[in-house]
C-alpha cells in the first residue's frame, strides 16, 4: 500500500461505495507516495474498461493493496522514479486500481515505455487490453502463425486489440460483432471475416471457412454451443467474460470429440511477479508490433477525468468502437 505525501489530488470515486454511471464524483484525496519498488506517474489519460463498471456496481473489489478507487491502466510521466524509470520517462502502466486521478502509483515492473510515436491517450488504452489478449490468446489460447482466430465482441477494446494483435501473429481472424455496422467496422480493423451475429450463425461461417483453432470470448451463455460447433478439432475456447450468462451445458462426448480445450483467466488478481513476468512478454513480443504500427487500436472517444460518469454511461450504451479514454489536464 502506497503512503500519503501530505498533498492533495483529484480522483474519481463512487457515491455510496457502489451504484449507476451517475454515483460517479470526483473528489479530493490524499496523493500517494511510492513505497519501495514503486513508480509514481503523473498520469495524462487512463483507459475506462468493463471491469470499472463491474467494480462500480460493487461485483468487483480490487486486490489487496490497491486503492479503492478505479481505474486499471494509464499513461503519463514518472514522477518518482524506481528501477528502470527515471524522471520525465513517458510510460504506460496496468494497474489493480487507482487510474482514474491525477497521479497513480505502481509496480515499477508494471510499466511499459510508451512507443515514441503513440501519444498519452493511446498508450492509456493499451496495458489492460494488450495484456488480456497476450495472456489469454496467446498464453492461454496457444495461438499460432497460420491458425484462425475467432474473436466475439469484436469492436469492443478487447475485441479490437485482438484482431490487430491476431493479424500481426500471422493469423487469419474471424470477427463477429452485433450489427452491420460494427461487423463491417472489424473488417476495417483487420479482420478477414466479419460475421453480424444478430443475423447470421456464426459457427455456420467458422465451418465454411475451415473452423477456429482459438475462440475468444466474453460473452459465454448460448454462444458456448456455438462456439464448440465452430471449432476445428484441437481448437481452444478462452473465457474472458460472460455479459451473455455465466452458467453453460458442457456436452462432453462433444468436446471429446473435438479433443478441445474450454480455458479463461481473470487478470486483475495475479500476483505481483506474475504481472512482472506478463509485462516483460508483452514488451518483448507485443511492443515490436505497436511500434511498427501493426498494433494501434481506435480510440472511440474521450472524456474529461470529471466526467468519468458519462464516460461509464457511453461505454454501458455499447455504440463504441474500440476504447474510451479519459484525459487528465
């Protein structure tokens, strides 16, 4: 737990301990101080992301350690340096809470070096995503060159980083998406299919197009049967999240069948050096492609940082493509 200087910051809290888009208040709270280990980041932007919502309706605390306040990854400057960093180092970094104010503190193995030429608001909707996809598509999902990927929720800030992160690994992807619309915005972003779930059967198309080695997704529910039927044999389904029903019927001679694999991680709560050791992969793996440019995905829109409320109500109305920043004067 990081300790107080004395001073004073804006930050972002919620009304009540819990509630609706609108319990959202900023407020004025000690700033903190790094203890050892830790970087302190004068942060320019932070990413607004699912899980905030889901801490904000009270279904989601954050670890031990980290503040009660939201927010999970931002970018900005080191303030007080530790490690690698030194002051004036422009940085992005995933936090366990604490992004959405005007300084955070943070693991200073957490932090990545933000490429020269993305600026603040894009790096501040990278760690959290980038992370998920690199753990979970490509740790967990085993993702390969030459493999297809199927992404759900495919204009969603996951979705469109997993498009761009599964192109720039050589793979073909399959995007689907609710609407039109958003189907023929993932073929924009990348993507070789798009399938607008509202109207057509998805797994029909992963079958016409020789099935998905690795299917990511977070809506669970009636999908998951789809999802399996979509499957080429050896494939693996990877859980991130269940907006459609957390509850599934696993029909099992199926799934022997198919040899396949069901898998899904939560990342907020791994432990310190595991976070470590992601943070290193993805530098190593994924920072080459951001870099070149592979890897940059949309920003929908931003919002003041005193206006966290309507950026959670935006975010809840789900006409976004791609992530919801906010900007930190």
């Amino acid at each position: 737990m990081s300790q107080s200087n004395g001073e004073t910051m804006t930050a972002i809290a919620v009304e009540g301990g819990k509630g609706p888009a609108a319990a959202l208040r900023p407020v004025e709270i000690p700033r903190p101080s790094p203890g050892p280990g830790q970087v302190l980041i004068r942060v320019r932007a932070a990413g607004v992301n699912r899980p905030d919502i889901i801490q904000r309706l009270g279904a989601y605390p954050p670890p031990p350690g980290a503040p009660d306040t939201l927010g999970l990854e931002v970018a900005g400057e080191v303030v007080a340096p530790s490690g690698r960093w030194k002051a004036g180092d422009r940085v992005c970094a995933l936090l366990g809470g604490g992004g959405y104010a005007e300084y955070a503190v943070v693991d200073a193995r957490h932090a990545l070096p933000i490429p020269g030429s993305v600026d603040d608001v894009q790096a501040a909707g990278l760690p959290e995503t980038v992370f998920t996809v690199y753990a979970n598509v490509f740790e967990h999902g085993g993702l390969k060159p030459g493999e297809t990927l199927m992404v759900h929720g495919a204009t969603s800030g996951i979705g469109v980083t997993a498009i761009q992160m599964g192109k720039a690994a050589g793979a073909k992807v399959i995007a689907t998406a609710r609407g039109a619309e958003k189907a023929a915005r993932a073929l924009e972003l990348g993507a070789d299919v798009a399938v607008d779930a509202t109207a057509e059967d998805f797994a029909a198309v992963a079958k016409r197009e020789g099935g998905a080695d690795v299917i990511l997704d977070m809506v669970g529910g009636d999908y998951f049967a789809k999802d399996l039927d979509a499957l080429r044999t050896g494939g693996r389904i990877v859980f991130i999240a269940s907006q459609g029903g957390g509850e599934v019927s696993l029909p099992i001679f199926r799934l022997m069948q198919k040899r396949a694999v069901v898998t899904g991680s939560t990342l907020r709560p791994r432990d310190p050096d595991e976070k470590a050791r992601l943070a290193a992969e993805v530098e190593r793996v994924v920072w080459p492609w951001i870099a070149a440019g592979d890897v940059r995905p949309p920003v929908d829109r931003t919002f003041p940082l005193t206006e966290a409320a309507a950026a959670h109500a935006y975010l809840e109305g789900g006409a976004h493509v791609g992530k919801i920043v906010l900007t930190v004067p």
